[in-house]
C-alpha cells in the first residue's frame, strides 16, 4: 500500500555535467534527511546564470538518468523543461503540488543559495508550502537559531566537487573518472562532450 504522502526531495541544477558530490549528497539525504525519494530536476536555464552556456538540455537529462538508474530513490526528472523559461523555483514548486497532489516536496538547497534566498521570487509562498534542507557549503555558515519553522540544516559531508571542475578538467585532456558515476563518464567519452576544441 503506498504512503499517504511521499516525501519527495527537489534537488534542482544544472548538472552540466552529474557528478558524484551531486549524487553522494542526494544519498545521503535518502539515508538520513526523512526523505523517500530524491528527484534530480534537471534546469533548462537558472535564473541567475542567464549568460551561462549550457550544454544541450536532452545531453544533461540523459547523463543523470545514466547516474540514478541503479538507485530506486533517485530520479531523473524533466519537468521544467515543460515550464516557461526561465525557470523559477516557486513556479515550479507550484506546478509539482498540482500535478502530483499525493507528495509533499521538500526543497534542497545548498548554504550559498540560502543566504540568496529573500532574493528569489516569492521566497515566502515557498517557505509557507515546502520544507527546506539546505546543505552545507565552505564559506557560507548559516546561523540554525534564525532559520524559520520548516527549514533545517542536515550536515551532510562536504563534497567539494563542481561541475565547473569536472568540465576544465576533461577540457585539460584528465582522467577524472572517479569523479563521475561510470555510465556518465562514460557516455561523456563517446560524445566527447567537455573537450577543448
């Protein structure tokens, strides 16, 4: 019999590429955040990175399907790639409560993009409908005796890898592989994906 309401875990990015900081995270949040799933929703294009060339959107989509296949928490999802762009998170969120009334979701964001997050549009109808798991990064402390009702800390190891890295580093000509889930790394190399020109 299925749960009343699946805790249903919105990690959102980019993934340009998935790599296993992303993926260690989100298992982690599995395993100990009260979460009964966590949906890597893939974004056509983040608000505040306008200028940012992406990799093609179907590209990305198909890299965190081959990195959360073999994990039945995770999943790899396109729904914003059906949503107006750019993308808001509050839209999105509104639109998931609508499609799929039967879950709760539960928003996770890092420390960076908590102390950012009076910026975004309507920070206060996500606040009033999702709880929030914001994870730590270097640099950004966030005082826990301030977060609103709803919004939690949950220390998850730190796992200082970026995309950024990842895609200078296969620019470079590096062997970086255990950095990635095999069948990305792999699917990075027969579509030579990241090389220098």
């Amino acid at each position: 019999m299925e749960k009343e309401h699946i805790r249903t875990g919105i990690f959102g990015g980019t993934f340009n590429p998935v790599h296993i900081g992303h993926l260690a995270l989100a298992n982690y949040l599995c395993e100990y955040g009260d979460l009964d799933e966590v949906w890597f929703m893939v974004s056509p294009q983040n608000p505040f990175k306008k200028n940012q060339i992406l990799l093609d959107d179907s590209l990305r989509l198909q890299m965190v399907e081959a990195a959360t296949a073999g994990y039945p928490k995770f999943k790899a999802c396109d729904f914003e790639f059906h949503l107006p762009r750019p993308s808001y998170t509050v839209d999105t969120l509104r639109r998931l409560r609508e499609a799929y009334p039967q879950r709760e979701f539960v928003l996770i964001i890092g420390a960076d993009n908590w102390t950012s997050f009076d910026r975004w549009k309507c920070p206060e109808e996500i606040l009033s409908h999702h709880p929030i798991l914001i994870y730590p990064r270097s640099g950004h402390p966030v005082v826990t005796e301030t977060l609103p009702s709803g919004v939690r800390l949950i220390n998850t190891p730190l796992m200082e890898i970026s995309s950024t890295f990842i895609r200078e580093a296969i620019g470079q000509g590096k062997d970086i592989r255990f950095f990635l889930h095999p069948e990305v790394y792999r699917f990075i190399r027969e579509h030579r994906l990241y090389q220098a020109e």
